[in-house]
C-alpha cells in the first residue's frame, strides 16, 4: 500500500511489540507501531547487514514529509552512508566541555573540596567555554587563556587552570571515539603549553618556622583566649596533620589508652593510625574531660567542627612579626624530622605521604608503634626550642599550657 495520511490514520495501535508497514511506491520506505506510537523509517540491506534509520514521528512528521526524507535516507543508505553512525558520531563531536567536565567528575571518587576546588577553577577559568564543542578548543586559543589568566590573575592559578583543564581533556580523549575507534580528539590543545614552554615557572611554596621562631610562636598560641583554637595549632604543628584532617577529629578517632590517633579520611586516601606524643596525649585528656562535643577541636559552624581561624592567625603574626600558614606548620614538622635525621620513611608515614614508585617502602611496615620513637622525638625537639622545659611525667609541660 502506498503510506499516505488516510491510510496511516487507519492503523491501530498494537497491544504488545511491533508491526510493520512498507511502502509499495518508495521500496524501503516504512512505519513501524507500537503500543503508544507511530513511527517513520527506511530500510535498506548494506552487504550483509540490514540498517534501519528512524524519520520522525507521527502526526508530528506528516506523510509528504516522512516521504521526502525517506528519498534523501534510502539515497544515502544506497551509497554506503550509515546514516545512523554519523549521527552518531556528530552527538560526540559536538560533545561540550561542560558535559565532559561533569563526566569527568563522576568517572572519580573524589572528596566534596576536591569537586568544589575543580568546578571553581572550570567557572572561573573557562565559563565562556562551558558550552564549546571540546572539539573547538583550539591551541591558540588555550595559550591565549593560559597568559590572559597569569597576567590578570597570578602565574600560579593559571598554571592550575592548565593542568585542571588538561586533565579532563585526557578523560575526553580516551572517553569519546569515534565509530572507527578514533579518539575525538588527536591531541590534547593544552599540549601547546609545553610544546612552546610556556607554563609559568612558579617556586614550590617553602614557608615554615625556624627553631629559633619557635618560642616566640608558642608564647603567642599559649596565651590565646581559646583554648580550642590554642591547642588545635599545637596539635598541627606536633603531628604535621594537614589542617583539615586535624580539624576533622572526632573523639572515635582517639585512643588515649594506646596514645594513638587516626586518620580516618586523609587526603591521599589511605587511613592511617599514629602515635600521640606525651604532650598531645595529655593535652587531649584534658580536652576530653571538658568536652561536650563528638569533635575534638568543635566549630560553632554547621559542620561541627572547627575552620581555620584566620583572624587568630592574624593576631598571632602581629605579635610574633613570623608570618605562616598553616600549610607551614606542616612544612615545620616535615622540616624538623628530617634536621633530626629520622628515616624518610618514618618522616613520610607521620604525616601520611604516599612512597610512590619506591619499591623498598612497600616492604617496610611503619606500624603505630615503630613510629612512637620518632614522633616523641621531634615533639620534644619543638617543645626545647620553644624554651619549655621536658620532664618524664610532663607536670611542667602543663604549668605551661595552663
């Protein structure tokens, strides 16, 4: 029969499945229909393979038009065309850094601040780019950002929105092929980069306190009115803990009979239990006895726990004239181990480094225990040249805390 509006109208709806109706007039040309839906197709065999291409629906596509494409279909099936791969492979291409961003993202198990950190640096680096075919992303056009950001907004974030935007760009690469196996995309754009040597030489930061700034630091921190911003500073500065991860302690993390804390979600991933040195083991009973909160260090925020007090900080540098971060608390615990000539494994178990390729380190079990000594030792390296005196039962060590 010939598929015109009056015949077409006249088909039923089927109960389950599919039924078929070709053209008698246009070979190849056809309906299917189904439960809810009457929908256009052509037909052609391509060597030993039958492919079907959908039209469109109908009433939305009429009968004139469904005919029409169906010429344009069958003459491009004819010669070889897959008409279906093609479009297929145009839906990729046209694939926008905004939705190989979001991909990119939960392809991952990435913590919450790591998320926020990227979509920060995507927004605000490249929010003009979010609904670009990745495709369209040229070199010149990545250089061109990469110095328009270093000029305007520092050499070090636009170092970080290069290697922010490479990365997903690899993902992309290896993610989005085309029917032939081909990646989308040949090259990575931010390769210009390198290739014409243009990332920004920026100094790894290296602020930490020297021994001798020491004791002006703590006679600063020992007398701050807080007592939980007071001893969550020295507990940074004594167990080389990132700031997060020390802010984040909850009680359950806490074994003052083994004098030992973990680290339950650190950075690199790898739960780690430590030792607690005499001083920290004290001034954690302490705060345990007046605590009311499952948080160590406890925040009046809607976490819970305690965010970095900035303006303590800022109190703290004033009186002192030693400016840090505290990243460089961290970088003085780190920097003092190794002055004290403890083994590099043991300095990068305290502080939960990964060994990387070091094929020695993953024979080398640093338990809570093997790593006591060590710890103990640069505690009380830190305490000495903060001019606060060491004693086996500490009792001096807490006249000086209060």
């Amino acid at each position: 029969m010939k598929l015109i509006k009056s015949v077409v109208d006249k088909f039923d709806y089927v109960e389950k499945g599919q039924v078929f109706y070709w053209d008698d007039e246009l070979p190849g040309f056809g309906m299917y229909i189904g439960t809810k839906s009457k929908t256009w197709c052509v037909q052609q065999r391509i060597g030993n393979k039958t492919k079907r291409v959908v039209l469109g629906k109908y009433p939305t596509m009429t009968a004139e038009q469904a005919r029409n494409a169906a010429k344009k279909g069958i003459g491009a099936l004819a010669a070889g065309i897959d008409t279906v791969q093609e479009k297929r492979e145009q839906n990729i291409k046209a694939v926008t850094l905004s939705e190989v961003f979001t991909a990119f993202l939960d392809s991952r198990q990435l913590k919450p601040k790591t998320v926020r950190d990227y979509t920060g640096v995507m927004n605000n680096i490249y929010p003009d780019w979010q609904k670009l075919p990745i495709t369209e992303i040229t070199r010149d056009a990545v250089e061109r950002r990469h110095k328009k950001v270093g000029e305007e907004r520092g050499e070090a974030y636009a170092n970080l929105g290069g290697r922010t935007l490479r990365s997903v760009l690899n993902y992309a690469g290896a993610k989005y092929e085309t029917g032939k196996g081909l990646s989308i995309l040949p090259e990575n754009p931010v390769k210009r980069i390198s290739q014409t040597r243009s990332w920004y030489k920026v100094d790894r930061r290296t602020g930490h306190l020297k021994p001798h700034q020491l004791q002006v630091w703590f006679d600063a921190v020992l007398n701050i009115d807080n007592p939980t911003i007071r001893d969550y500073l020295i507990f940074v500065i004594l167990t080389g803990t990132r700031k997060d991860e020390s802010a984040k302690l909850q009680w359950a993390d806490i074994d003052l009979t083994d004098n030992s804390y973990i680290l339950r979600d650190p950075k690199n991933g790898r739960p780690m239990q430590l030792p607690l040195s005499d001083y920290l083991a004290d001034m954690l009973m302490t705060r345990k006895t007046n605590s009311n909160s499952v948080f160590v260090f406890p925040g009046d925020g809607v976490r819970g726990y305690l965010v970095e007090p900035k303006r303590q900080l800022a109190k703290i540098i004033e009186k002192t004239d030693a400016p840090f971060a505290m990243h460089d608390l961290r970088r003085t615990f780190v920097t003092i181990a190794e002055s004290l000539d403890i083994s590099s494994f043991a300095v990068k178990a305290l502080v939960n480094h990964k060994s990387g390729d070091d094929v020695t380190s993953g024979y080398i079990q640093m338990n809570v225990e093997r790593l006591r000594k060590p710890m103990q030792t640069i505690t009380d390296f830190i305490l000495k040249s903060a001019g606060l005196k060491i004693s086996a039962d500490v009792v001096s060590l807490k006249q000086a805390r209060g």
